[in-house]
C-alpha cells in the first residue's frame, strides 16, 4: 500500500502528471479542469471516503506516468529495431 500523503500533495502530483502527459499533448486544459472541479467537490466528503480518493488519485498518476513511459521505451524499441 502506498504511504498516505497530505491531500494537496497529491493534488498537486496529479497536477503536474495530467499537465504534463495529457494537457500539453492535447493543448486542452480540460482534464486539468476536471481534477481541480473533483477535488473541490470531494473537499468536504468523510475521511474514510477522502483516504479512498486520494489513493485513487494516486494510482492514476501513477497509471498515467507508466503508461507515457511504456509508449516512448516501445517508440525507441520500434525504432532499434
């Protein structure tokens, strides 16, 4: 299990994983939005309920960053080969 961090740390992790794999390809500033408006929304929710949250947006920061990492070690793969 991953150690629990501060809820703006990992705001701010997820922030910086979606600007940089998803916003700046893009060039749409939508799923920045979404996770700021999620946030938000969830500010006030039980802890039990924001402990869930907050690993979930863990893990998709982190699914997020392996799955850029796969697609450029199989692009330079592809390239080798």
């Amino acid at each position: 299990m991953a150690k629990q961090q501060h809820p703006k740390a990992v705001l701010r992790l997820l922030l910086r994983v979606v600007d940089k794999h998803i916003t700046s390809v893009a060039g749409n500033p939508q799923w920045r939005q979404h996770v700021l408006q999620q946030f938000r929304q969830h500010k006030d929710a039980d802890l039990v309920q924001q402990q869930r949250l907050l690993l979930m947006a863990q893990e998709y920061a982190d699914l997020v960053r392996n799955i850029a990492h796969y697609q450029v070690g199989a692009g330079l793969f592809e390239y080798i080969m």
